[in-house]
C-alpha cells in the first residue's frame, strides 16, 4: 500500500481487477504548512490562503470520491467472497477438516480463513485505510477555509502585519529624535521660532 515515503500510494481496486491506483499527495503534503495561517491570517494574504485551501480541498475530494468507490466494490467483493466460502463449507469438507458434524460456528469459521475471503478482506482494509487518511486531510482543509472565510464575512481580518526589527506591528514605529541638545531641531513649530529669533523672516507659502 505504502510507497516511497508517505506522500505516495500505491492502492488496489476493490475488486481485485486491474492495475491499482497510485496516488501522489505530495503537493498537498506541502500545502499543509499554510493550514497554520489561520492564526495570522490578514487582508493581505486571506484571498491566497482561500484558493490555496480550496485547490487542495478539491485535490483530496477528488481522491476519496474515488477511494469510496473503490471501497464499496471491495465490500460488496468481500460479501461475495464470503457467501461463495459459505457454499463450500459442506459437510465432507468440514469432515476433511477433523471435524465429524458440521455446524454454523464451523462453517463461519472455515469462510473466514478461506483465501478469497483473506484477499478480499486485505483489499477492503487497505482501501479504508487510504481512505480514511485523505478524509482526515480533507477536514482540515475545509476547516481552514471556513475559519478564513468567516473572518473575511465579517470584516474581522486585521492589516497587514508589517516587520520592524525583531516585533511585529501594524503601525511603524513613532520617530525618535537622537540629537542633542547642540543638533538640529526638527520639530517644524521650534525651527521656525528660531528662524525669526535669528533675524530671517518667516517663511510665507503661496505669497508673492
């Protein structure tokens, strides 16, 4: 079932017939580092996380209509795997077996270890069990979307975040002024005070 590390499957059809089906997850794999976005998601990257999560939700949906169908083939081969054992459990072949009367409990007993009944029950668990893993990945998806959504719906998304240093902010910083007391001033209301202390005149925008 399992091939090439955990981004890779190899799964067989449900009814045995035919070349298995590979599944390469890989891309969602990568995509699961966004899902923790969430946390600090903006309105600057909320469109991108809702395609990201929505593209891999398609993705995984994909994979388990398949893997569902497969599945129900692989049931409804087990269930007739296990009827055709049942048939053959007659009374000369549970004598065959040791046993000198046949009964319900032997019968059941001698289908569930018959070798169609195994295969086809293996196939069955193998299947589910792809399955179930995709199911899992897709929730998680549909989940991150709906959180981001919500937040998009109502308006709750924060700025974006900027970095300054080692603190993250929405705003930047307030100016800090490091001159002495020998530097330039430059608050715009002391510069021109000084000016007209010193004898220039007060600049006068827009006259002529």
């Amino acid at each position: 079932m399992l091939n090439s590390g955990e981004a890779n499957y190899i799964v067989p059809r449900g009814d045995g017939v035919g070349d298995p089906i590979i599944l390469d997850i890989s891309a969602v794999i990568r995509a699961e580092s966004r899902l923790r976005d969430v946390a600090t998601v903006n309105k600057h990257n909320a469109a991108e996380l809702l395609a990201i999560y929505n593209e891999h939700w398609l993705t995984l949906h994909r994979n388990v209509s398949l893997l569902t169908y497969e599945r129900n083939k692989a049931d409804e081969a087990s269930k007739r795997a296990y009827a055709e054992a049942i048939l053959d459990c007659t009374e000369d072949a549970v004598k065959r077996r040791g046993h000198l009367k046949t009964s319900q409990d032997l019968r059941d007993a001698l289908a569930t270890i018959n070798a169609d009944v195994v295969a086809a029950r293996d196939r069955l668990n193998e299947i589910k069990a792809v399955l179930d893993y995709l199911v899992g990945k897709r929730q998680a998806f549909e989940n991150a979307y709906n959180a981001v959504k919500k937040l998009v719906s109502n308006n709750e998304l924060p700025p974006e975040r900027l970095n300054y240093g080692n603190q993250e902010t929405k705003q930047p910083p307030p100016l800090v002024d490091k001159f002495g007391d020998d530097d330039v001033d430059f608050k715009a209301g002391e510069a021109v005070s000084s000016n007209v202390a010193n004898g220039f005149d007060e600049p006068s925008y827009g006259r002529r």
